[in-house]
C-alpha cells in the first residue's frame, strides 16, 4: 500500500499530471469512452470549470508531493431533481494501481459528498473493468444496471455498468 496526502488539486501545479493520467487512460483503457487524448488546454479549461462551479477535485500525492491519481464528481444530470445525486470518476496513475490510491480517493469523495449533503452517488464503469468494479463494490456501491453496447472502442462493443452508493444525506431534502 502507499500512503498519500489527499488534497485539492490545483490546476497551475496539476494539469500536466491530471492530462498525462488521462491521456494513458484514453489511449490503453476503455476507463474512458474518448478515443482521442486531451490537450493541456482542454484539460486546464475543465478544471476551471470544475472549480468555477464548486465541484470537487481531489488529488493523491505520494511522498514525493507527486499526483499519482485524482478524483472527482459533477451533476448527475441538469434538472433540479437530481440535485443530491451525482456522478463521480476516479483515476489512478498507471503505474501506481493496485496500491490503494483509489480507495483512499474513493473515500475521501464520499466524505465530500456526505458533507455537500448529497445522497446518491453514481459511477459509470466499463463493464470489464473487474478492478474498479471491485474497489466501488468494496465501498458499499450496488450495480444498478448495465446499458449493452453503449459505446464501441478499439474495435468493439464496451457495456457501461452503473454503480451507486446511497448516501445517509441529506439531513433535510426539499424540492426546488
């Protein structure tokens, strides 16, 4: 296991590491549904973004202080009555998975989440990816469906599994 500091990321000191992470995800793994790596600028404009909008974006360092992984979440969907659910993502440097990185994420972003009073949270993985269905699963997320074929990558169909975690917050919820 390796231990890491968990804090925000920062995206004048994080974007190259987050773009890099990204980047070996999109072009070796169907972590992500893009089939075209992500420009610095794209990558720096969706963290201004995130941030803009009060979004977390959680990063891990190793003793080094480098980013060895990060994690996120955002609107579920736009329509007010999805306000307490959202949909989170996690990515670990490819050279540092399988060492507890994206537990510790993990677990640090339901903290958010419960302390954002939210109740739902929603991850879409690749149906074939045993590992983070494993590490959600650990976490007490439920499969709450599989949508066949959503996606073609590399050659062939990909099914995207959701994955869910409710939440003990809100402590009050209203409409509106």
């Amino acid at each position: 296991m390796l231990t890491v500091n968990i804090a925000d990321c920062v995206a004048e000191r994080d974007g190259l590491a987050i773009q890099s992470i990204l980047n070996e995800a999109i072009v070796n793994s169907t972590a992500l549904y893009d089939d075209e790596p992500r420009s610095l600028e794209t990558v720096t404009a969706w963290l201004d973004q995130k941030t803009n909008q009060g979004w977390p974006i959680r990063a891990a360092y190793d003793a080094a202080d480098r980013l060895v992984g990060f994690a996120t979440f955002g609107p579920f969907r736009p329509q007010p009555a999805y306000k307490y659910s959202v949909e989170h993502s996690v990515y670990i440097d490819e050279t540092c998975r399988g060492q507890g990185i994206g537990h510790a994420l993990m677990t640090d972003l339901i903290h958010q989440a419960q302390q954002r009073q939210l109740h739902v949270m929603v991850g879409c993985i690749d149906a074939a990816n045993a590992a983070s269905i494993n590490l959600h699963e650990k976490l007490g997320f439920h499969h709450a469906g599989t949508i066949k074929q959503a996606g073609f990558k590399f050659g062939r169909w990909l099914d995207a599994a959701f994955y869910q975690k409710i939440l003990s917050t809100p402590s009050h919820a209203f409409d509106g």
